[in-house]
C-alpha cells in the first residue's frame, strides 16, 4: 500500500508498506509536475504512479529515503518513458 502526505512545499512523505513499512520524503516540482505528468495530473497521483514504477523494479527498502523526483531518471533511464504507462493505469 502506497500512502502519500503533503508536507511543506514541495515536500510530500510517502509510506509504502510492504512486508516492511518504509517512509520516503519527496521533493516535486511544479515543473517536475509539469514535465512527467501534465497539467491535469496530480502531484499525488504522479507520486503514486512514480512509486509503482520504483516497486516494479526494486523493493521499498532500496529506495532512497529522501530524493527530488528527477533523479528517479539517474537510476533508471525509462522512467520518463514508462511513467505516462503507470499514471494511466491510476
């Protein structure tokens, strides 16, 4: 289960529970906002399929505690590709 929480600009805390419960501090854009998911996509929806993607290839545990949203890109260069896969699937 995939938990989202805004904190303060541009902040969000993300918990996901899986076996393990982790928590994951986000830091999105608008522009990021803007550049991976439109302007009729919310943060929490972008956050929520970002970590679905992440899931898919990593367990909760490895992913990073605290990053800005790009650098999930660094990582895992299909991101940006795969991601409009993941929000349409809600």
């Amino acid at each position: 289960m995939i938990r989202i929480e805004k904190l303060e600009d541009p902040e969000w805390l993300v918990t996901v529970e899986k076996g393990t419960t982790t928590t994951h501090r986000v830091r999105v854009s608008p522009a990021d906002l803007l550049r991976f998911a439109g302007p009729d996509v919310s943060t929490e929806k972008l956050l929520e399929a970002s970590f679905r993607f992440l899931l898919e290839r990593e367990s909760n545990t490895s992913i990073l505690s605290s990053f800005h949203l790009p650098v999930i890109q660094r990582y895992f260069p299909e991101f940006e590709d795969e991601l409009p896969r993941y929000l349409a699937k809600g």
